[in-house]
C-alpha cells in the first residue's frame, strides 16, 4: 500500500499521482485533489497501475455516484467527480495530446463546451447477453456492460444515462427476453436499444447471426415490454463486436428510428451511426457550421454517416459533396437530404479511393472513426487542397497525430473546440479548424 496524493484526471479515466521514485501512477477510483492509500496492481516500469482503497483526504470536487453499478461497470468511470472537474480534465486531455503528440501550441484549445444533460442523455445504449449456466434455461440470461478493466460482465437492471422514462428499459427487456429464451432460445449476442425524448421515438435491435428465429413473437413479447416502434434484427455472420453487418431484418415497425437534430428530422437505420447525446451534438454542429460561415466554395463532407453536417450544411445554402461507404447510412443520408428539401452530391465510397475525380473542394469536413484517418485517407484530402480542413474526433490522440499529418502537408491549426457528449466518462468529442498555409504546395 502506498498514500498517493491525487494530481489530475487521465485520458482513460484513472487519476494521476507520483510515487517517491518519480514514477506516474494511475489510480483507479480517484479524483484530483484527493489523498488515498492505494494498492498498486501492475508495476510497468516507467509507471505503475493502481487503484483506490481508501480515501483519506476527500477533494472538494469528489461526489457520491448515483449509479448502483458504479464501482464495476466499465460504462462511467467519472461519476464520482463533479462535473466542472470533469470538464477541465477533458480540456486538459485535447490540449496536452495536441502539445505533446501533435506539437502543437496548447493555447489553441478553446474552453470546453458542456453538455446540457450530465445524466439522461443518451439515446441509445447497448447491452450484452451473459449467461449463468447454473440457472436453467432462460433463467440465467442477463443483459450487461462490460466490466471496468476486465472481460467479466456486469448484469444491470437501469441505465441513469438513458432519459428517466427509460432507465428502467433493461430490466423490462430482461424479463422478456428471459421468457423468450426459455421458450425458443434465440441467437441473440446483443440487444440495442434507441430513444428520442423529442420524437418519442423507440427502436430496439438484435445482433446476432441468421438462422431460424420465433419472428412474430419476439416483436409481439419486445413490443410488450418497452412498446417499441421498430423492433429489428441486425445479422452478422463473424463475432458481434467486428460489427460486419449481413443484413437487417424488420420484425415490426418501419425499420427505422427518428430524431431531431438542430430543427431537422433525421431517420437513422440499426446499424447506422447516430451520435448518442442529441442536445450536446447541435454544439457539434453549430461548431461545424460556424467554421463554414463566410465560405462560399464547395464543403466535402468526408464519412457523411446519415447526415449530420451535409444536411445542415445543405439546409444552409452550401454546396455539399457527401462521401460515405456505409450502405445503411447512405440510404439513411439520402432519404435525411431529401427529407429537408436539401441537395447535396453524394459518392458510395470510401475516402482514401473516391476522392480522385473532385476538385476546387473549398473546406473539407472530415469526422472519422476513433482510429482517426488512414494515411491514404488524410492523404486524399490533402492532395484536394482545401483552404480549411474541419476535423471532429473523437479521440485526443489520433486527433493530434492526424493534425501534425497535416501539418506536414501544408497546413496550421486555427482552434480545437473540445465538446462533451459523454459527461460522467473521459470520452470527449473536438472540432478543430486547419487552414491551408499561405504558398504551400
């Protein structure tokens, strides 16, 4: 055991202390201000992993969590700090990975943006089926989230991230599917779950691989238990988590889940991308948009998803060139375009391929998966020279290797606006703004 005094939050969630040595700890459980005895579980030699016993010294900014399932569930890792700490750590996190991955000047991170809501905002949760062998068929089938820092699984009966009339919804959908799985067994690894407090909209999905499947009475049973609008299976042939969707199947309802974003209606498919805090995401937006204010050439939309910049940049008069690889979300982005009496031209494709006949792109808006863009992709989108390149991450560190990739093809950061769609957990979404150097080739 060792007393660690509590110095600051860490991209990943766990505090961070020095030892006597020198050495960084970080501290699962803490919060900065904190002085706790701690048990350290994994010596790495540069640094040492560990997590809180016991908390001697409270910080001023360590609260109780709410949550029941706090100490085990991997879905929070912040609850226990309050929310203006936690916005500082994120500030912290963009600005530090921009300066010491990025090389970048720190001071242009603007103030984070807060989310309206620090609980109940998500529309969609997903949760996994475990087993309990010993319990008999159905009986033992619980849904989950993963377990902090292990493969374990967490059964859980309420969400607090989900809208209050919500929250309830996994220990309803348990009780049905237990009695569906003690009836029929079902080919189910996953069961999500989306909701719109403005639609009043309700979808529920199940992943799992083709095959014979009691159809009828899973969407009579689901519908039943959270009165579901679209109840739909999503088909993978390979394990769940790799996410290679074969097919959707309708069970009931239309097969798709509606939303209202920045005063636009949006149909969004199961295996769709939609991102999960509606209120904080317009921030998202308004920072795209502002960054689009005053340009007049054609904006590229690059990994367009269902149309969450090209539609409101359409709505806005701008000429919008929307690139996206995804069959669902290129059907959801038509029909959204559509839908809002927009036009934009939209390529199936991906970005490192389709971008070869394009050309006069003024300002490109790129918000890629949390792997960041490939160097075929960022390469692309450089060789199009854009005068402004709008980069949304969704991770600090590929964010700031992507900026110093850019960099070295001719381009200066402006601004990083750090936005928070996920409060309670370390995740933070940025907008940053690139322009094109004056005489770069």
């Amino acid at each position: 055991m060792t007393v660690l005094d509590i110095t600051a939050l860490a991209h990943g969630g766990d505090g961070v202390a020095r030892l006597e040595d020198g050495r960084v700890a970080f501290v699962r459980d803490a919060c900065p201000g904190d002085r706790v005895r701690a048990e350290i579980l994994q010596d790495k030699g540069r640094f040492v992993r560990a997590k809180t016993v016991e908390v001697l010294e409270p910080s001023p900014d360590r609260v109780e969590p709410p949550c029941p399932y706090f100490d085990r569930c991997g879905g929070c890792q912040w609850q226990h700090v309050a929310y203006g700490a936690q916005l500082r750590a994120k500030g912290s996190s963009v600005s530090d990975a921009l300066a010491r991955i990025g090389g970048q000047d720190p001071h242009r991170v603007l103030e984070p943006v807060a989310s309206p809501s620090t609980y109940g905002y998500r529309n969609r949760i997903e949760l996994a089926v475990g087993w309990d062998a010993d319990a008999g068929p159905g009986r033992g089938m619980s849904l989950c989230y993963s377990e902090r820092g292990s493969e374990e699984l967490v059964p859980v009966e309420s969400c607090l991230l989900l809208p209050e009339q919500w929250a309830g919804s996994p220990r309803a959908l348990t009780g049905a599917m237990r009695y569906l799985w003690g009836r029929d067994g079902l080919p189910v690894h996953r069961v999500g779950l989306r909701v719109s407090e403005r639609t009043g909209d309700v979808e529920l999905d199940l992943w799992g691989p083709p095959g014979p499947f009691p159809r009828s009475r899973v969407a009579r049973v689901l519908h039943d238990a959270i009165d579901a609008r679209t109840t739909a299976r999503v088909l993978v042939r390979e394990d769940v988590e790799r996410r290679r969707v074969r097919g959707v199947e309708v069970l009931a309802g239309r097969g798709f889940w509606t939303e209202r974003l920045a005063d636009l209606s949006f149909a969004v498919s199961p295996p769709s991308f939609f991102q999960v805090n509606t209120a904080a995401a317009e921030s998202l937006v308004a920072s795209v948009l502002e960054a689009l204010d005053g340009r007049t050439g054609p904006v590229l939309d690059a990994f367009a998803g269902v149309g969450t910049f090209s539609v409101p940049a359409a709505v806005a008069g701008h000429d919008v060139v929307a690139v996206e690889r995804e069959k669902s979300a290129l059907h959801d982005l038509k029909r959204n375009l559509e839908g809002a009496g927009a036009d934009a031209d939209v390529i199936a494709g991906d970005v490192a391929y389709a971008l070869d006949e394009l050309e006069l792109i003024d300002t490109a808006v790129v918000d890629p998966p949390r792997s960041g863009l490939t160097a075929d992709g960022l390469a692309a989108v450089a060789t199009l020279r854009p005068g402004r390149i709008v980069y949304v991450a969704c991770d600090p560190a590929t964010l700031a290797r992507d900026v110093r990739r850019f960099q070295e093809a001719g381009y200066a950061l402006v601004s990083a606006r750090p936005i928070d769609l996920f409060p309670q957990t370390y995740h933070v979404e940025t907008v940053a703004v690139l322009d094109v150097v004056d005489g770069a080739t």
